[in-house]
C-alpha cells in the first residue's frame, strides 16, 4: 500500500512538491524503500493546476477534503502565511496524519505549538 501524500496549496512551492512527485515516483521509492503516491491536491485556483497530468489524484478546491481523505497520510502544508495553515496543520495533527510544511514564518510564529500538537 503506498504513502499517500496531500499537498495543500500548488503556487510556487506546492506546484514544485506536485511536479516533483509525479516526475520522480520511481527515485523516490527506491531511496523511500516505499511507495509514495500523490493521492490528493487542494488548491481553490484551478489555474494552478494546468499542465499537471493528475489522473488518479484527488483534487479539490478546499483543504478540509484533503484532510479529510483517508487515503493521504502526509500532509504538506505549502500555502504560506499564518492562517489558515496553522489550521490545516494542527486539524492534520489531529487527524494522525503526519505533516510537512515550508512555513517558515508559521513556525516561527507558532513552533511550540505546533510541536506540542504534534507530541
């Protein structure tokens, strides 16, 4: 059974995790010793998203779906800002899912807590 990753948020960032996953699942599971699939992508900007071919993946305007799919056991927070990714981030804590972020300010911001959520 693979890893399901989600991915909120396919700006800059995000759309780099969702390129990188589709083009190197193979490298990935070799240096993994597992299968790591991109299960599922939030972003409200269709726009976003053009140029990816996201057969077989969820995607969905609003990160609640994502963390709300069973089937996405990584959640990468990658949209930026405080709020709403605090949210997502403790909401995915919560639902036992494991998390990466790139928010630098967030954690910054709110480390210790995010920490203790995680803990």
């Amino acid at each position: 059974m693979p890893v399901g990753v989600g991915v909120i948020g396919a700006g800059t960032v995000g759309g780099g995790v969702v390129q990188a996953l589709l083009s190197n699942a193979a490298l990935i599971a070799q240096r993994a010793g597992a299968d790591v699939a991109l299960t599922h992508v939030a972003e409200p900007r269709p726009e976003c998203l053009e140029g990816f071919d996201l057969h077989g993946v969820t995607v969905s305007r609003d990160a609640k779906a994502l963390l709300a799919d069973p089937r996405v056991d990584i959640a990468c927070e990658l949209i930026g800002g405080l709020e709403p990714a605090k949210t997502f981030i403790l909401q995915a804590l919560a639902a036992g899912k494991h998390v990466v972020t790139a928010n630098k300010m967030l954690l910054a911001h709110a480390g210790p807590e995010l920490c203790r959520a995680a803990a």
